[in-house]
C-alpha cells in the first residue's frame, strides 16, 4: 500500500515537472519570436531609410 502512495507521488511530481518545462519551453518560444520580429522589422526599417536617404516615402 505504501509503495502505491509513493508511486501516484512520484507520477504527480513527473506530472509537474512536465507541464513546469512545457510553459517555460514556450515562453522561451515567445520571447525568441518577438526577438526575431523585432530585429528583422528594425532591418527593414534600416535599408529603406538608406534606400530613401532620409527623406519620406519614395513612390
């Protein structure tokens, strides 16, 4: 009887565990994309500035 205690426990404990490194897997995902968004948004914003040598929208 008491090894099935330790046993539901020790697979309540996995249980945690896992779901604890999914959400942090995926806000590690989070952050990297928004990173990612970020720095290739502020690339384009660099050639067309250098593209239009300072002055506003070229058409």
């Amino acid at each position: 009887m008491k090894e099935i205690i330790k046993e539901a426990g020790y697979k309540q404990l996995l249980g945690i565990i896992e779901k604890t490194y999914s959400i942090s897997r995926q806000k590690a995902f989070q952050i990297v994309n928004f990173e990612l968004i970020s720095t290739h948004w502020l690339i384009g914003k660099h050639i067309i500035e250098f593209e239009q040598k300072g002055k506003s929208k070229v058409w």
